[in-house]
C-alpha cells in the first residue's frame, strides 16, 4: 500500500516504537530582525509572541515548563516520551553557555528523549553549531528554518531581514554536521508569484532538508499584515486554493522528506482571517480529499529534484 504522506508522527514511531509528543517550550529569546541587530518589527506576519502562541507559560523554568506542558498534553496522551520544542522567536540567538544551560536542562528531564530548535539561518554561528553537534550526538536532535520563500523580493517585503543564500549556507553546514533540519515554507505569501511556494519546497529538497513545514499564511491582530489586510492590500487563499497547492508541493518532493505540518495553527482569540483555517480538521480531510481524487500521492512527480 502506497503511503499518502509521510508524517512526523509516522517517523516517530518508527524510531520510538510509540506516539511521540512534543512540549512547546519559551527559551526567553528576541529575534534579531526585532531588536535591531539586523532590522525591527519582525516579520510582517509574526504574531506578538513570535510564532509561539501555544507554548508553556512564561518566566517559568525550563523544567517547570516541561510538567506544564506534558500536564495539558497527558490528557490525551499517556505515553512517557516527549521531545522539547523551543519554538517562538529564535532559540539560538544567545550565548552559548545559556544555550547549553537550557538545551541540558530540557534534556535531564527524564521524559524527554530529544530536541527540536526553531531558529533563523543566520543564527547559527560556530560556537551554536558546534554545540548542536555536540547535542546531535547524545540525543535525537532537529532544527527548524524558517526559510518562508526563496523569493528575495518577497522576503524583502516581509522583513525576513536575510537572504536565501544564507539560508543555503546553513543547510550545506548542517548536513556536513549530520543535523537534521526541518524547512518553513509558507503558502499565500503577499508578492509571491504563483509557483513561488513550489520552487522554495523544491529549493529546499535540493538544499538536504529532512523536514518540511507547510504554513498557511494567516493574518493575526497586531501585526503590520493585519493593517494590510484591513485596507484591501492582501489578498488571502481560499480553503480550496490553500489545498490545491498543499497537494501540488507533496507530489513533487521525495516520499522520504518527513512532513511537519500541512497546515498552520492560528489562535482563536487573535486570527483575524482566513477564518476558514480555524477547522483544522477539516483542512486536514480536504487535503486528504484532494490527494484521493487526484489519485496521487507525496513524491509521485518527484525525479531526484526537479530543476
């Protein structure tokens, strides 16, 4: 039986022999395209916590953290392995030595059997690589890239604030490392042309990604995008264009690349639209729709990386 996609929780298992949780956790970091290191604002798009709505709550220690979050997630869940998530903002930009202060102290936790570090190309320095090269030996370890676009332009737009030159350099350095890294690639991106969300996600194969996250692009209260939106700048993709494309990137990339997500996580309280992205399931199923009236499948128009 062919499989339709190739999911994190089906790598998981695979590995763990079990259902594998993570626990989204608060590093206490900045982004530098926030605090003036490289630009201010952040993202256009970034919400007022750095794209980590659903972590454990702040101020609190890693490992306070921790029981917060396997506490929400054990009424679900009743397996004892998790694996820490530092999530919003850029969780390498720091000092190596508090780092590895707070990586180490996720990793004491008996429950937790791994790492995943969301971060910014250009936010992996020597010092931060060797560290994770370091941890990539003793624990199950994967960092996240928030790449968005390969498109300059539309990064210029949006303040990603780096070019995607830097975003292959650290690939190239993470693969030499043998560190699995997972790749952000948002849909619906203002500027964007048409297929530009295909080419990154086939830039990003080619570039060794393990990993792929797919994000909707949703607007949220508070962010310059929202002003946007507002004034009748953005356009936003209907649940059926959102699908189509969703489906168009999973047919061209390897049946080996692991998928993150298919798509985002917006929170109630703060989404201002699409509003149909609030039915998370029901995206879900019509991806699932759409791969079944296709007749199709991830990887099926993948030939090593198309050109």
């Amino acid at each position: 039986m062919i499989r339709k996609i190739y999911m994190l929780n089906d790598f998981l298992k695979e590995k763990f022999n079990e259902k594998i949780y993570k626990v989204s956790l608060d590093g206490g970091f900045t982004c530098p395209n926030r605090d003036g290191k490289v630009s201010r604002g952040g993202c256009i798009f970034c919400s007022e916590n750095g794209s980590g709505d659903f972590t454990a709550t702040k101020l609190k220690s890693i490992h306070a953290q921790i029981e917060e979050q396997i506490d929400l997630v054990s009424k679900k869940y009743k397996g004892d392995k998790y694996i820490a998530y530092f999530q919003n903002f850029t969780n390498t930009y720091a000092e190596v030595s508090y780092l590895r202060k707070i990586y180490e102290e996720a990793l004491s936790h008996e429950k937790i059997v791994g790492l995943a570090i969301a971060t910014r190309p250009d936010c992996l320095e020597d010092d931060v690589l060797e560290l994770l090269a370091e941890l990539n030996k003793k624990t199950f370890l994967w960092v996240e890239l928030g790449l968005q676009t390969l498109n300059d332009d539309v990064a210029k737009y949006f303040n990603r604030a780096y070019e995607t030159e830097i975003y292959k350099e650290a690939s190239e350095k993470l693969n030499r490392l043998s560190i699995k890294f997972v790749t952000h690639i948002i849909i619906g991106l203002p500027k964007e042309e048409n297929d530009d969300y295909l080419k990154t996600a086939i830039f990003a194969q080619n570039c060794g990604t393990w990993g792929i996250k797919l994000h909707l692009m949703y607007v949220v209260k508070n962010t310059p995008l929202e002003k946007l939106y507002l004034n009748g700048d953005l356009k936003v993709n209907t649940k059926e264009e959102y699908v189509e494309k969703v489906v168009n990137v999973l047919e061209n990339i390897s049946s080996e690349i692991v998928v993150h997500r298919l798509t985002g996580d917006g929170d109630r309280e703060t989404l201002v639209a699409p509003l149909w992205s609030i039915k998370k399931i029901d995206v879900l199923n019509s991806i699932h729709k759409e791969l079944k009236r296709r007749n199709t499948y991830q990887g099926k128009l993948y030939y090593g990386g198309l050109k």
